[in-house]
C-alpha cells in the first residue's frame, strides 16, 4: 500500500509539473500572437496548450484524489480521528477540481467560473494537506522538512481560498470590473500567493514525498 501511495504521489506531481509547463507554453505563445498581431483576435493563439493544461490539472486531482483516499490506511494506532477528518477535506477539494475541470472541458461553466470554483476548491484541499503532513509526521511515513513544506503549501491554498471568498473575489469577476480587481490588495495578494503557493509547491510536495 506504501508503494502504491509513493506512485500516485509520483504521478500526481508529475502531472502537475506538465500542468504548470504547458500553462506557461500557453500564455507564452499567447503573448507572441498579441505582439505580432495585437489582441484583436486570440482565437486559437496557444493551442492546443492550453487544452493540455486542463486535461493533465484533471488527471492531477484525479490522482491526488486517490492518494487522498490512500493515506489513512498507512499509519498506525493514534491520529485515526485527525486524519479522517482531514481525509473529508481532501475528498471535497480534488474531488471538487475533478467535478470543476470536467464541467469546464466539457464546455459548461466558463472559464471564469472555473477559476472560480477551484479557488474554492483549494480551501479545503490545503486543510487536507496540512493535516495530512502532521498525521504523516507523526506516523513517521513523512520527514520533518517534507512535512513542513506540505504545511506552508496548505496554508498557502487555504489563504487563496479564504481570500477569493472574504474579499468579493465572485463579485470582482462576475462584474468583469478589472480595475477593481487590480486594485483590491488584499485579494490580489492572497490569491497570488496562496495560489502560487499551492500551484506550484503542490506537485513538488507530491513528487518529494
């Protein structure tokens, strides 16, 4: 069962990595049409890249679902209770960018409602990850210093998640009121950091442990 966490954390991570590549690909390729031919007409421009990166950020909550599912069953006696709970967590935030990266490629939600939606989704996904590293910890499955990595990386998708909702983050993007967004600091602050944090720092945590 150990072996078979190790893989999907291996897996999950991967594909987050190609997640984060072909989303920089995407919005690189973006950048050349605009400069060329100005931002007229962007149809097409990054493609088939940023299709890819919707496609491996399903298959990296997918995996990660699984893996969420799999832990419990690796420790021994003490923690049972700590880490059920944060095992519901983590069902609802990967199950959550599953549902919202499906409705999303299936072309039912728009692309700011799926940036939305799993801003929210990270909230209870960090909870999972931070209590997922003090219950591995304890258990002696995960170091100290992987261990506290997954905890700042949790703490930043919790930060993400609390800001989009606390500070008007729906508002701000159902109005499509850019200046407002641009200049609500604290939302923009939380929501960079946080998600930078989780985006980036998520597939590491996962390829490391």
């Amino acid at each position: 069962m150990t072996h078979y966490a190790g893989r999907m954390a291996l897996v999950s991570g991967a594909l987050g990595i190609l997640a984060i590549v072909s989303l920089l690909v995407f919005y690189t390729l973006l950048s050349l049409h605009a400069a060329m031919d100005g931002w007229g007409s962007t149809e097409g421009a990054g493609y088939p890249f940023g299709l890819l990166n919707d496609i491996f950020t399903f298959l990296a909550a997918l995996t990660l679902l699984i893996l969420v599912i799999i832990i419990p069953a690796l420790g021994q006696k003490g923690g049972e209770v700590l880490i059920q709970v944060g095992t519901l967590f983590g069902v609802a935030g990967s199950l959550g960018i599953v549902v919202v990266m499906t409705a999303f490629l299936a072309g039912r939600i728009s692309l700011v409602e799926q940036g939305a939606y799993y801003a929210i989704a990270l909230g209870p996904l960090g909870i999972w990850r931070i209590v997922a590293n003090v219950f591995g910890h304890l258990q002696e499955l995960i170091p100290k210093r992987l261990a506290v990595f997954g905890i700042i990386v949790g703490g930043g998708e919790v930060v993400a998640s609390l800001a989009f909702v606390v500070f008007n983050g729906f508002q701000v993007l159902d109005t499509a009121d850019y200046h407002s967004l641009l200049t609500n600091y604290p939302l923009m602050a939380g929501t960079m950091l946080g998600g930078f944090l989780g985006y980036i720092g998520g597939p590491i945590w996962s390829i490391l442990l």
